[in-house]
C-alpha cells in the first residue's frame, strides 16, 4: 500500500497520508492553523456533537429521497462510530480557526466519508463512490451545521457543569447542618457587626449556588434552538422544502435532546446572543464562586494572627523557606479559575459583537472560550467541594471567644437603651479595652439579668420580638 494518497480540490492537488481518515481540506487546515496547539480531539462532545449532526442530516437527505439508501446507512453506521469515541485522533484541525468553522465541518465530512467508503468496501479518498460533500454534507452549510453541532455539545458540558455544582451545593449545605451550634461574629466591611452561626454563613453558600445552578438551566434553554436547514444564510439554499423539518426530528431522535428549529433562519445564522447570555451566566457562577473562597481564605487566615475561625485540610507544604507554613492553595486556585473564566466572557462578548451582516466568522473562539469555561468551572466546583468543603473543621471556642470579646454586642442593646448609649458604650469599650457587658453594668443602663439575656449570642441569631415596640 502507497504511503501516501493523491486528493484534489479547487486549489489543487495534495499528498494525504495514506492511514489518514482525514483529507486534502482537513490537511490544509493543519497547515494553515498552528494557533493554540489544541485540535479537536480534546473537545470530544463537539466531534460526537458533529457525527450526531452528519448522522441526522443522512437520515433526512434519505427519507426525502435525496440520498441513496446505501450510501445512507453506511454514512449513519460511520457516524455511530466516531459519536461513541472511535477515530478521535483524526480530528486534527486546530479549534481557533479561520472560516467561521469550515474547517471542523469538512474535517468531520471527510474522516465520516472515508470511515463510510471502507464500510461500503471501498477505499480511503475513493470519493466518486461516496463524497464527503456531496454526500456526507449534502443539505447543509457549516453555517448551520457548526452552531447546531456547538449547541448539542455545550448542553451536554453543561449538564455535568450542573452537576459538579450540585455537588458543592450539597457539602455546603452539609457544613451548615455541622456548624448549625458555632456561635461567632459576622462582619461587614471587615468589621465586626452581629453574632450570627458558623452554619448560617455555610448554608448561605449553598443558597448561592444553588440560585447560580437556576440560572444556568435558564440559560441552557436558550441553547436548545437550533439552525438546522438554514445552509448558508438562513434562506436554506440547496435543500428540500421539508429537510429543516426532517433534519430536526431525526436530530431529536439520536440525541434525546428537546431541541427546536429557530423559527427564524436568517437571524438564527447570524445572532449569538445565546452565547452572550451563557457566558455571562457562567462569568456569574465563576463571580460567586470566587467571593466564597475569598471568604474561607480570610475565616481559615493565621493560624495565630488571623481570624482563625476554621481550619481548611492542609493539603500541601506551603512554602520552600518557611517550614510548617500549609496554604488555602484549593481556594486559590478556584479564585484563579474565576480571573480566567472572567476574561473569557470578555472575549464571547468581543466575539459575538463582531459579526457582520448574515453570519458571525468567529463562532470557533466563542466555542473555544465556552468549552474552557464550562471545563474550569466544573472542575473548580468538584475540586472545592472534595478537597477543601467537605474537610472544613471550625474552631467553636475561637468562634465564641470572639463574639464575646467584640464590639458588636453592642448593637443588641439599641431597642433597649438607644442608638446614643450604645455608641457611647461603644466608644469607651473601644477606648478602654473593657467589655460591653461590664460597661453596661457599672452605667447602670441595665440589669445583669436584663444583660445576660440580651447579650446571650444565641439570642442575636434570629429575629427576636422586643417587649414594648
């Protein structure tokens, strides 16, 4: 067998190699587009997203009497191929590529045809029996099979983003139980303000994500419509009257997914707002995420000169000079992952901005700024919740010791003697060192039973009825 194959295109002729189920389009990519050193291949939701795509449109072509039988059920067999994982590495093209995404589309055209030709027994790049245009992408443009490929494999990413989230909700709200009995200070603008509970501040994260895990089904809804049939700019050039309909169908019927036809082509072609609207969803949880580590840094910060109120599991030596030092290195790097999620929503939005007239050319960097997004964050949520959440541990008598050496007391006194006694208490405490509760006394403005009350902390971690107002 020759090491090589001839193939030709409108620009010429090329050696393709021989074992390649790739051809001369997917070969002139390769050589056009050395960008981010990241192919395909690593995103391997798009590539089934694709087979599931090629694999609809054969269906369709088929049933509206486009398409031979034979050449249908070899192309629809390839695609179930390459959708569970076979013949990955032969999607080489770069992801950052000019051609608003040709370049993804003829790559699956042909590595689908030439899969298809061996079935049908012929051979690789054997194309006047089966063409990787004009069959495998009979009826279609990239300009719909792209975004409705793209489509597919960010609804799937997502629904295990949604999950990872689920996860760290979940450890969350399982500290918060734990914690329910730590009594400690809260704070505002780094100062001390009202006791609260160690469980309260845990549960309240749960809260948060679990809102954050609304918003991004909210937004996955979006991604369902799909451009099917559209072709080039939404008018559906080259395609049977009935295939947008028949293309969707057979679409939901390999997928199991609730997708839908946009019912307006033309602006499905050329809008990404949905991608916007993802994005910026994503840029929230990743916003949210970042504020809840910030916190665990500054509640586990000391261990002896900070607040020390919990403890996160060590999980590595923190230093090369410092020995004993251990590091909220988990918290760290989910903060990081938020920077970088951050400044992809930047480019989502750039992107999609600039498109022009009937089509958006740079879907392939909104696609790659999603994937990574979804990725980071997903990981960033499973690694939090395991290898720092879960192996919190407080330290009650730190908590307590805290709230009652703290200022803040002083604002349960306010319904009982006025805002200005208890900012002269304030003050003077703050002056003298002393307590809240021993000024209170020696001022007379209470009983010690009045004060032992009000100032008990588990009676400032709740609403409390106030006799007389």
């Amino acid at each position: 067998m020759s090491e090589y194959r001839t193939e030709r295109d409108s620009l010429g002729e090329m050696r393709v190699p021989a074992e390649a189920y790739y051809g001369i389009q997917t070969l002139r990519a390769m050589e056009n587009f050395h960008i981010t050193g990241i192919t395909m291949a690593h995103y391997p939701r798009f590539i089934t997203a694709l087979a599931h795509v090629k694999h609809a449109a054969a269906r369709a072509n088929a049933s509206l009497g486009l398409l031979d039988e034979s050449k249908a059920r070899a192309i629809a067999r390839a695609c179930e191929e390459v959708a569970s994982g076979l013949l990955r590495d032969q999607f080489v093209v770069d992801v950052l590529q000019g051609g608003a995404g040709t370049s993804a589309n003829m790559n699956a055209n042909e590595v689908i045809c030439n899969r298809a030709l061996e079935m049908m027994g012929h051979q690789r790049g054997q194309y006047e029996f089966l063409h990787p245009l004009n069959d495998v992408n009979m009826s279609q443009s990239t300009n719909d099979v792209y975004p409705s490929a793209l489509n597919i494999a960010l609804i799937l990413d997502l629904r295990e983003l949604i999950d990872a989230m689920e996860h760290l909700r979940k450890a969350f709200w399982r500290k918060g139980q734990e914690f329910a009995d730590v009594i400690k200070m809260g704070r505002t603008q780094l100062q001390d303000a009202v006791p609260m509970t160690l469980g309260q501040e845990f549960s309240a994260w749960a809260v948060t994500i679990g809102e954050d895990v609304q918003r991004v089904d909210e937004a996955e809804d979006l991604i369902f419509e799909i451009n099917m049939g559209a072709t080039a700019i939404g008018t559906g050039l080259n395609s049977h009257p009935d295939y947008t309909r028949t293309v969707t169908e057979k679409l939901v019927e390999i997928t199991t997914l609730k997708l839908v036809s946009s019912p307006d082509l033309v602006e499905a072609t050329q809008d990404t707002g949905a991608y916007v609207q993802l994005s910026g969803v994503l840029k929230r949880v990743a916003v949210k995420l970042s504020k809840i580590c910030n916190d665990l840094r500054l509640l586990s910060s000391g261990p002896r000169c900070g607040l020390n109120e919990i403890n996160l599991p060590p999980m590595q030596p923190g230093s090369s000079i410092m020995p004993g030092k251990v590091n909220p290195v988990i918290p760290e790097v989910v903060n990081q992952v938020a920077f970088a999620v951050i400044g992809l929503d930047v480019t989502v939005s750039m992107a999609s901005e600039a498109g022009q007239l009937e089509l958006n050319v740079m879907e392939p960097v909104i696609a790659l700024s999603l994937f990574q997004t979804i990725n980071m964050l997903r990981r960033a949520c499973l690694t939090l919740a395991d290898k720092c959440v879960s192996g919190i541990t407080a330290n009650r008598e730190r908590c307590r010791e805290l709230v009652e050496n703290s200022i803040g007391l002083v604002t349960a006194l306010n319904p009982h003697i006025g805002y200005e006694k208890s900012a002269e208490i304030a003050k003077e405490a703050l002056r003298t060192g002393g307590s809240v509760y021993d000024i209170v006394l020696e001022k007379g403005y209470l009983s010690r039973e009045e004060l032992e009350d009000i100032l008990k902390p588990e009676n400032m971690v709740r609403p409390r009825y106030v006799l007389g107002r």
